[in-house]
C-alpha cells in the first residue's frame, strides 16, 4: 500500500463503541516489508546513479579538483553500497510472512510461486551484479579484457532490476515511485545520450545503437506501463499465489443465498433478501488517502461476488497507529444495491485478526450481523473475502 499505512494494519479502537468490549489487534504489515520496499528503492537509485558514472566514463570527469582517483572510488562505492541494500533487500523479502519468497528464488530466476517472471528478473539482475564483483575482486588473475567484459553485465543488471521493481514492487502507483523511477529512467538516458553524442560521428554505428536501445526501453516501459502494474488486476495477472488474492472457489460455492437471487435494485424484494441470512464471497477495492491533521482514511468498497448488484461499504477513520495500522476513531458500514447503496447503514462492532464484525439498521428499524473475513492485497490495493449476514432479533444487543 502508499507509504501512509498498511490498511488494516494494528488496529485499535479509541474510546468505547456502545458497552461492547474492545476489539483485538488486527494484524498488519511487518517491519520486514517496510524494511524490503525501502531497501528497494534505495536499491534501485544507487544502481542508476553506479550506471551512469560508467556510462559518462569517469576518467572523463577527471581534473585538477576532482581527481581520477576521487571519483573512481567514489564509482566503487556507490556501486558496494548497490551490493549492501541489495542483500538488505533480498533478506527482509524472506523474512516478511506476507508473500512467500524463500532464499533460493534471489539467485535461482522464474522458480518462485510468487510472481515468478518478475521475481525472476530481480534474481537475474542480482546474478549479473554478482558476476561484475566477483571478476572485479578477481580482476588480476582474470585478466583486464575478461574483466572489462564482465563488467559489461551491470549495464544489462539496471534494465532488468527497473522491470523486476515495476512489476512486484508494492509501491509502483504510489506518485513518489513513479517519480522516483522516472528520475532514474532520465539520468540514464541522459547520461547514455551525452557519452553517445560527445564522441559523434566516430564509431557512429555502436553509438546509434545504444541510443536506440535506450530510446527503444523508456518507449517500451511508458506503452506497458497503463494495461501492466498501473492497470487493473495487476496482482492477480503478475502471478500473486490465489491464497493471497480471494478466497477459493469452494469457499464462494458454499454461500447459502445465491447473491444472483436478489431482486432488482430498490425494490422490497431486494430489502428482504436481505433480510434473510446469507453468506456470499465480496470482492472490490481498497483505498487509503491522508487527509488534514495526519487523519487517515481507508475505504474497502465491495460488490458480491460475480459482478452481483449487493454493495458493501466499509470506511474507516482514525490516525496513523505505531505499528503501520491506524487507530480507529469513527467506521461507517452499508450495505445495500447499485440504485439504493445504503439500505442499511451502521458501525464496525469489533475486529480480531482478518475478521470484521459490524451491526446495521435499514429505515423500518430490522438490522442485521455482519461477519466478514478479509484478505487485503496491498499490491494491487483489493480486498476480498467472505460475508456472512444474520437477522438480529429485535431488541437484541447484538
């Protein structure tokens, strides 16, 4: 999800809701996947900025206050540092329970159950780089030619690292990551059009070359880009493991209430299939926005399952808490049809884990138990799950 907060993540109800005693935890992001998203970006810059001192050639930016020797560590540097976030990276992507991504699938590409292509891409990224540094420690019994030919590969480390960051990075919609590759995708370009050009028209045909390679690769990932991770249902087209997406189809196939046997939106008849008790799959979207004072505001906005007219509402607000999550002050719940949304209207009564309770109340005073089981994807920003409704007697509390 956006850096402003996992959804769902620990969440903790602030004051009392009714004489109803307070809700568990509910659990959220770990400090693995912050650390994994961080460490990935961070990552991804320090690669741009070791390409581009390659590409312009550092013995070219020598002079009498820079000295070769200053910026030919400093190009070493920046290039251990890629090495050092990169194993941060790959570590808490292990260590974090979310998605399941064990230590074999950073070095061995496309094996993984998550993702694999584009897991794959990072493992292959990470094996070029490898192969740059071990050559490079092994630069004088390798021998200068074997060397400057290895040393090739992290040229082809960045295309292959950028793609493996759009395609399962969490953050890809977020406007700081797009901004933040952009900025990578320019420097480099720009650093391969001035090495290209400074040297024009010698060697014309490799320097063409590699300016349409480039110009060829930004092109490419500005075209995909729309229908791939920024497009609907990436999670799920990228090779998110179902488990991690919705619930199964035996699970969809036990619901009681055939949701395709609500009547027409708005009428009676609809309201009183509500009434009765039901359990359905939902599924839909999860937002989450930063509003004045740090307030947070997340929405899971659900239609049951199949493209069905029932519509369930459930928004939460309250303020970023320690743990990622946020602390609830106020929850609206509704439930009801494409022409009449809000047919019953209500609050969340207690969370625990991945489960949601809520009471609601239509205008003639009938109200009904919700029970939801959630799964959030934070990826691709959807929620699905399960709901369970039952009629709640008059007069009962709960």
């Amino acid at each position: 999800m956006s850096p402003t907060g996992g959804l769902l993540g620990p969440i903790s109800v602030l004051g009392s809701l009714g004489s109803l005693t307070p809700p568990l935890a509910a659990a959220g992001p770990s400090a693995a996947w912050y650390l994994t998203r961080s460490t990935g970006a961070v990552a991804l810059l320090l690669l741009s900025a070791s390409v581009v001192l390659g590409v312009v050639d550092v013995r070219r930016l020598s002079s009498p206050r820079w000295p070769r020797f200053v910026i030919d560590s400093l190009h070493r540097n920046v290039s251990l540092l890629v090495l050092v976030f990169l194993a941060l990276h790959i570590l808490t992507s292990v260590i974090d329970s979310f998605a399941p991504i064990p230590l074999l699938d950073s070095v061995l590409p496309f094996v993984g159950s998550y993702r694999p292509f584009w897991l794959g891409l990072g493992a292959v990224s990470l094996d070029l780089l490898l192969a740059v540094t071990i050559t490079s420690v092994l630069r004088s019994r390798v021998g200068h030619r074997t060397w400057r030919a290895a040393h090739w590969l992290s040229y082809g480390a960045w295309p292959v690292a950028l793609l493996h960051g759009l395609g399962t990075g969490s953050d890809t919609k977020s406007t700081w990551m797009l901004a933040l590759t952009g900025v990578c995708v320019l420097a480099v370009a720009a650093a391969t059009g001035w090495r290209a050009l400074a040297g024009w028209p010698g060697n014309g045909a490799a320097r063409g070359a590699a300016l349409a390679a480039v110009a060829a690769f930004v092109l490419g990932v500005v075209l995909w880009l729309p229908g791939g991770p920024l497009g609907a249902g990436w999670a799920r087209r990228s090779g998110t493991p179902a488990s991690l997406l919705a619930p199964t189809r035996a699970a969809a196939a036990t619901a009681s209430t055939p949701v395709s046997s609500l009547a027409p939106s708005g009428s009676s008849a609809s309201a009183n299939a509500f009434d009765r008790a039901f359990t359905t799959a939902i599924a839909g979207s999860a937002t989450q926005r930063t509003g004045p004072g740090g307030l947070v505001a997340v929405r899971l906005a659900t239609s049951f399952h199949r493209g069905s007219t029932g519509l369930l509402d459930v928004e939460i607000d309250g303020r970023p808490s320690g743990g990622g999550g946020v602390a609830m002050s106020a929850s609206r719940v509704t439930l009801g049809t494409r022409a009449s949304p809000a047919l019953y209207t209500g609050q969340i009564t207690s969370l625990s884990g991945d489960r949601v309770a809520a009471r609601i109340t239509r205008g003639d005073g009938r109200s009904l138990r919700l029970d939801l089981t959630l799964a959030i994807d934070r990826a691709g920003q959807t929620v699905s799950g399960t709901l369970t409704a039952s009629p709640v007697a008059p007069g009962a509390s709960g």
